[in-house]
C-alpha cells in the first residue's frame, strides 16, 4: 500500500465527553498530514446535548453521526463502517494526538512490508492537559512482542495505533463481549493473523489521566475483564515460537505470574503458575533450578515485602536456616 496519499480516518467514540471531546477534535484536526476525515460517533451521550451541541459545532470540518448507547466497541464498529481511509487511527474523546502524529506513523509504515502496525509512545496528561509523565521508550523485542503484551502489561494505548483498514477486513470488527479490554484483544487477533506492531519511538499521544475514565471508574470490571481476558489470551501461547523452547517456557510463565499478582490479578496468576509447575518436569535438573528461582520470585512477590524480608522468606524455604 502507498501510504504517501493515504487517506487516515481518524474515529474518536464518545460518550457524556463535553468537557474534553473538542479538544481532541482540534487535534486531529491540526495534523501536519492533511489528507484525513474526523469522524465523531456519539455513543448515546445523556448528557443534555453538550457532547451533540459540540460534535455539530464543528459542521462539514468533522463526519458527526449519532447512535444509541452500546459501549466504546460497538462506537468504534459504527465508525469503521462509515469510514472511508486506507488506515484506521483511533482517538479517545479525552486524548489528544500531537500534530505530526499522523505524519509520523505513515512515514514509520513505508519503512516496512507485508502485514504491519504501527504502535508509538504517549505521554499522560492531568484533567487540565498538564503533562505529568513523560513517555520512556520501550525496550521492544520485536520477536516476543505477543508475550510482553500478555505477560509484562506494557502499556500499549490504542490511540497510538495506525491501523491498515484490511487489517479488519481480515479478523473482523471490536468484540463486544469485553468493555474495558477490547482494545488489546483485538491487537492479539491481529497479532494471530500475522500482522507485525512496529514500533516508532515517539510519543505521538497524550493519554488523559482522569477520575472519569472506564479504567478508573468501572475499576472492578476493569479488573474481572483482564482475568477473564489474559485466561483466554494463554490458549494462543503455543503458537508463539518464542516460548516453544521449554527451558525457557516455565521461567516465562513463572514472570508472567509474577506480573499478574502485581496487578491484582489473582485469578490468571493461579492458572499461570500451574502451568509453569507443569512444565517442570520437561527440564533438565540445572534448568528446573533456574525456572524454580523465577517460581520463587512470583510466590512471595509483594509490594509490601522489604527487600531484607523477602530474602529471609526465599532463604527459608530453601532450607538455609
């Protein structure tokens, strides 16, 4: 695909997003790439028409359409139906894209061949786009990209995506059977179907920090809906090349354990850490050895543990008092 005279749909969803939906608006309007269409899905706001009053504000500058309330994955479908661009970029109505976002990502995907995303870095901002922590670039390994998304959690924002349209002709619309998560179970779908997330090392979003947000505010089902996801998520782990080497498959599962009880989530973290134990028995006794230093390390994990007291937990167990 010459993505030189793309056309880039820019979709942003909103729901009840008066206080912050123009602001993205200008920010997708403003990109040094000038050849998108902004298009605004109003997602059933009850808010007085504030959030309307605005979408309209904006006339023949924005694509605005209205429908009723059905979660961010069903705003997201609406919008990829009407859109009319070769490449598919997501803009939350609480985020703000830079101006060369577009142009820079375009620029990143010539650089590459056959199936590609590509994916960059955002900073947060406060509720009043203050910014309050500036992006770290990622240490990628772009051959275990599946597992890091899987097992580390990096933070990967889904409005930092720029997306080929065919990409979702190919594994299909937003599921709706998550509302928290859906973002990264679609990125693992096209992962499976072969497209490679390339990373560009810059921040190309400001990611809003806000008690208002789904991740803050549906907070218990943001949690429930990770369990229930990251569970589905390790049936695919075998087709990841990375972890068929079994000395180094129990040692990953035990991280990966490590990481989910540091993010609370207890479920996913019991399954994992039986099916690291699992994998003991492939192993060599040196190898067991070190898989079961990584078993140690996710078992007694805590943030309340002193260095000094998990060392003595560790020592204990081992026998060295």
């Amino acid at each position: 695909m010459n993505s030189i005279m793309s056309l880039v749909s820019i979709i942003i969803p909103v729901y009840n997003g008066s206080d912050y939906l123009g602001e993205a608006i200008d920010s997708a309007l403003v990109q040094t790439y000038k050849n998108v269409e902004v298009i605004v899905v109003n997602d059933g706001s009850d808010d007085d028409g504030r959030s309307a009053a605005i979408g309209r504000s904006y006339g023949n500058k924005i694509r605005y359409f209205e429908k009723e309330n059905d979660g961010v994955s069903s705003a997201l479908n609406y919008g990829l139906k009407l859109m009319q661009g070769d490449f598919f970029s997501w803009l939350s109505h609480d985020d703000l894209y830079y101006p060369e976002k577009i142009e820079k990502q375009l620029s990143h995907y010539q650089k590459f061949s056959g199936k590609t995303i590509i994916f960059s870095d955002s900073d947060l901002i406060n509720a009043n786009g203050r910014i309050i922590s500036k992006a770290k670039p990622l240490m990628i390994n772009q051959e275990k990209i599946y597992y890091d998304l899987i097992a580390n959690n990096i933070f990967l924002s889904g409005c930092t995506l720029l997306i080929p349209v065919t990409a979702f002709s190919e594994v299909g619309v937003f599921t709706s059977t998550y509302r928290t998560v859906q973002d990264y179970e679609m990125w693992l779908r096209m992962i499976n179907a072969g497209y490679r997330l390339q990373y560009l090392p810059v921040s190309t979003v400001k990611t809003r920090i806000h008690p208002q947000q789904d991740s803050k505010a549906k907070r218990a089902l943001f949690i429930g809906e990770k369990n229930d996801f990251y569970n589905d998520a390790l049936v695919w782990f075998d087709r990841n090349l990375w972890l068929n080497n079994r000395d180094n498959k129990a040692a990953a599962l035990f991280l990966m354990a490590k990481n989910y009880k540091r993010n609370r989530l207890f479920k996913v973290y019991r399954k994992v850490i039986q099916m690291g134990l699992a994998e003991l028995k492939y192993l060599t006794y040196l190898q067991r050895g070190k898989a079961l230093v990584a078993y140690l390390d996710a078992f007694f994990w805590s943030r309340f543990l002193s260095p000094g007291s998990y060392i003595n937990k560790c020592k204990l167990l081992l026998g060295r008092y």
